[in-house]
C-alpha cells in the first residue's frame, strides 16, 4: 500500500509539473504572437509613413503640384511670396501650386476612411495653426531634437487599440522656399501614423484559439497518459506485493488476504511444481492441496486454446517476467473462462526462479460479448440480405452502416459510401437535391417516420427513382443514436403511372373529339351528301359516323325495294319486313 500511495505522490506531482510546462509554454506562445502582431502592425504604420513621405519628397523635387483651384482646393496663403503660386491654362481655368505638406495634408483628410488609417504632418513651429502638434506629438518631435530617429507607442482610444508611430522629416534644398526659417539638413517636423489594431487583433487572436485548443488537447493526453502510466504501474505493484507476500517469510499473515478472495492464485517453481494453491482454486477444480503441492499440475485446457497458452508462458521467462492470456479450462461446473496474468519472479542469475499466477473467470463476461457478437450479425444478415437500400446515420450525419444492395440499385460500393458522406447527397438529381438537404437537416433529430421520393443517377448514368423512409434509431435508455433509412427503387412504379397518366390523357383528347350532332349541316337536296365546317363535302354516312357514336349497317327502304328488286316481297302491306325471306329456300 505504501507504494501504491507513492505512486499516486508521484503522479500527482507529474501531474502539476506537465500542468505547470502546458501553461508556461502556452503563456510563452501567446506572448510571442502579442509581440508578433506589435511587429506587424509596426511595419504596416512605416509603410504607410514611407508612401507619405515618397510623396511628399517627388512632389517637393518638382517644386510642388498645380491643381484646379476651387472651393476644396483654395490657394495657399503661405506661398503668397511666390509670383507663380497661381497661374491659368489657355482655357482661362485657374490653376494653384500645391505644397508637398498641402497634398499629403488634403489626401488625408479626405481618403484615410478608405483603411482607417490616419496620418498627421506637423511640426513644433507649424506655418499652419491646424497642422499643431497634439501631447503625443509634440513629445516625439522633442525626442527628435534628442536624437531619436523613430517613436512607436500603442495606445487606447474611444475604447479601441491603435499603434501610433512617428519619424522625423529632413529639410531639404527644395523644401527652403516654404521653410526658410530652417537649415538644410535640420528636422523640420515629422508625420505621424495612427494605426487601428482591430483587424491584426482578429487574426492573432484565432491563432491564439488554435493555439490554445492544441495545447489544451495535448494537456489532456499527458494527463491521460500519466493516469494511464499511473495504473500499469500500480497493476504491476500490486502483482509484485502479491508475489513478494507469497514468497517472503510472513508468507503465513499474508496468505489469509490471498485465500479469502475469489481469484485463483497458484505458485510454480522452475520445474512446474506447485508451491502454493488458493482455496479458490482448489474448490474450481475438485482438488485438495495435499494432491498438488509439490507435484505438476495442469488443469484441462480447450485444445483449441493450447498453442496460444504455450506462446504466451514462455514470456514469463524473458524481461519483463509477464504475460496475460484467457483460456478454457474444465471445471467442476464445466468448461469456464479464466483470465489469467502470469508473472515470473527473476533470480540473481537471470533465470525465473519461481512463477505466480492470478486468474479471475470471465465466463460470464464471454457470454454477454459472445451474445453482442451473435445480436450483431444476426443483424448484419438481416441487414446485408434486404433487397432495399438500407443505412445507418447517426445524430452527427455520418453513416454508420450501408446494406450491399446500395450496388445493386446506384452502382456503388457500401465503402464508397461510407469513405465520402457527400457521396448519397451527390449522385441524387440537382433538381431534388435541395428538398432531400432540407429533410436531413430538418429530420435528423425528428421522433417521426418520415417518406421523401427523390431521383438519383446512378454510377453507371441511369435516372432512378427512389422511395426513401426513415426513423430515429434508440438506445436501451431510450436516447437517440441516430435514424435508419430504407430506399426502394420504385423506377418501374413511375413508369407504369406515366404510361397510365399518357393513356389518361389521351382518352380525354379523344373524347373531347366527340361531338353531338346539333344546329344546321348544310345537306345537298339533289346527293344528300353534307358540307363539314371546312367547306369539303361528305357521305351522309361518313359524316355522323365521324361526329357521333352511331355506327352504321346497310338495309334496303320498302319503296326502293319494290324500285329495285319488285321480283322479291321483302316487306309485307305495312312495311315491315318477312319473317321468311328469299334465302329461306335456298
């Protein structure tokens, strides 16, 4: 027990040393990122400073700019010495010199919303009053005096984050015509930058998060690995106490610890003698310890767990002295399950000079994973053996599991499916695809049985059509795990209803072609024949059979036969027709 609890001691102070290096490096880090995005937002202000000052040195190498003068763009009054400062293109437009510190002034009033970013040119004796330095301004233009060639501070403004950084300006030849108060050479002023940090804030602080989830998730796996490490160890501990208890001189005190659990706990010597038997065990196997100590003694063994047994105890014998194995063996109950973890105690010599065995019978543990297992492919062949297109999905959208008849239907593979989730979202109609997403993200957590039909393309190009049905999945405590599906492939279904909605709809054309005879129809008094709406004429005949559901067969009028055949009396004084006719004697 004692090393057990310092074990715990040990890995409890691991634990804070790997708590404490996470932490630190993880500080270190986010440091180095604070101190990055200083950096960055350092060299974004001078290149800003830089463009203001290229601009400001090209236009003072060409004596300045003329510009439109107008309402925005009034004439200098401080190059009123100057004869030129205003001059008029042919056109009669007037024009206005503009000083390199006018240009950079007006492009910064009127375009630094564009990124946000501001810059000032000013001086400690300004010609312009607005062009005054403010406090911070003025501190970095008499740091300038001292020497200083650069002032970079990061300041808080409106509840913001800005980088304010200035450098000085160098008077030179051609800046003497505005500035002749001052000396080739000398510092005549400086332009300040004021950056907002929001934008740098943003990127370095997702890298922070990145940052700080990788550290978090490697904090937890040292741990885990340390609680893991912690209780091999102790495992380990606790078979050495177990065979130091048995084999050392208070073998006695301790040995009532050891008989009075329901493990089995046998020692061998190097020959395979038994040394010491537990009353476990003996009560497993019917035996007494008179019969096995001293003596070899192997319990029968399932033969088909023999081999596995022989390979696994000759690792007793080499570093580090364990091994582990389950095995059947014959009880008196019958053939049970044990657990066995075996452990070879080293002599000075390198050899082994005794071995202790533990086993625990996991007969019934066997059976519930035998009884999984036999539940799982009870279903599996169920599942693998249903002509529908059967899957799986859990609570997340991953499938889980695809019966093989997804082949026989689309032409792909269960794995193909369960490699690339997009792949079932994919191969379904563009025209149906957004309504299928829509049930899935609606229906995904949904205690209904729910029906979509939708149409696919298949691997191999065809369209089918499919009856899709699916229902949340629970388990033993009554949680949602997910929801199965069922696809049918009702193509032949579709097209029968078309075939029929096609018959349909040509009966109704056809009938809507029959019409009842009604109002005038223009018949020839001399033929009888009649004139259709189209002007062609027509056989009496033709025509109702065409326009009604009369059907015609051909007779002969009492008048035309007393006409045509006055040989024969077909009809009688009243004009109805015999009962016997000429055919009767033939």
């Amino acid at each position: 027990m004692a090393a057990i609890k310092r074990i715990h001691g040990y890995t409890l102070t691991l634990m804070f040393l790997w708590t404490a290096l996470a932490a630190a490096s993880l500080w270190w880090g986010v440091s180095q990122h604070h101190h990055e995005a200083s950096t960055v937002a350092r060299t974004e202000a001078a290149a800003y400073f830089n463009k203001d000052n290229a601009i400001r040195l090209w236009a003072a190498s060409h004596g300045g700019v003329y510009v439109p003068a107008d309402e925005h763009t009034l004439p200098s009054p401080y190059l009123a010495h100057m004869a030129d400062r205003d001059i008029s293109k042919p056109s009669g437009e007037q024009l206005t010199l503009m000083s390199p510190a006018y240009m950079i002034r007006q492009m910064n009033e009127d375009f630094s919303a564009l990124y946000g970013v501001s810059s000032h040119i000013t001086s400690l004796n300004p010609l312009r009053p607005e062009n005054v330095p403010d406090h911070w301004e003025k501190k970095a233009l008499l740091a300038f005096a001292q020497g200083e060639t650069e002032v970079v501070e990061m300041i808080e403004k409106d509840g913001k984050s800005y980088l304010r950084l200035m450098r000085p300006l160098e008077n030179r030849d051609e800046c003497l015509k505005c500035h002749a108060e001052y000396n080739e050479g000398e510092i005549n002023g400086g332009i300040s930058v004021s950056l907002p940090m929001e934008h740098i804030e943003k990127y370095f602080t997702a890298h922070d998060y990145v940052m700080t989830t990788g550290y978090v998730l490697l904090w937890i796996m040292g741990m885990g690995g340390l609680l893991y490490a912690q209780q091999k160890i102790a495992q380990k501990v606790r078979e050495r106490d177990i065979a130091e208890i048995l084999s050392a001189e208070s073998e006695n005190k301790y040995k009532m610890i050891v008989e009075n659990q329901s493990d089995l706990v046998v020692k061998f010597d190097n020959q395979n003698r038994l040394l010491y038997v537990s009353p476990s065990y003996l009560k497993t196997f019917g035996r007494n310890a008179e019969e096995l100590l001293g003596n070899e003694f192997m319990p029968l063994v399932h033969e088909d767990d023999r081999e596995k047994i022989k390979e696994s105890l000759k690792g007793v014998f080499f570093p580090p002295y364990t091994t582990q194995h389950d095995e059947r063996a014959m009880t008196l109950d019958g053939w049970r399950w044990f657990s066995w973890s075996v452990r070879g105690i080293p002599d000075n010599k390198g050899g082994v000079k005794e071995i202790i065995g533990v086993g625990r019978d996991i007969t019934h543990r066997k059976e519930i994973e035998n009884s999984l297992k036999q539940s799982e492919e009870k279903f599996r062949t169920v599942s693998d053996f249903t002509y529908a297109w059967e899957y799986w999905m859990d609570t997340e959208g991953n499938l889980m599991y695809v019966s093989p008849s997804c082949k026989r239907i689309s032409g792909y593979e269960p794995e193909d499916f369960l490699k690339n989730k997009k792949l079932f979202e994919s191969i379904i109609l563009p025209d149906d695809r957004q309504k299928f997403k829509e049930h899935i993200e609606k229906e995904l957590d949904s205690v209904d049985v729910c029906t979509r039909t939708f149409r696919i393309i298949t691997m191999s190009g065809e369209t089918r059509w499919i009856s899709h049905i699916c229902q949340p999945v629970y388990n033993a405590a009554g949680e949602c795990v997910g929801r199965r599906a069922s696809n049918h492939d009702i193509t032949e279904r579709k097209q029968v209803e078309e075939e029929r909605e096609q018959l349909i709809q040509k009966l109704k054309e056809a009938l809507d072609k029959v019409k009842v005879l009604s109002g005038f129809l223009p018949i020839c008094s001399s033929c009888k024949m009649i004139r259709d709406d189209k002007g062609y004429w027509n056989q009496i005949e033709s025509y109702i059979r065409d326009h009604s559901e009369a059907q015609f067969s051909h007779s002969i009028c009492p008048d035309c036969a007393r006409k045509l055949y006055p040989d024969i009396d077909l009809y009688d004084a009243d004009g109805k027709v015999k009962k016997s006719g000429p055919d009767d004697d033939k």
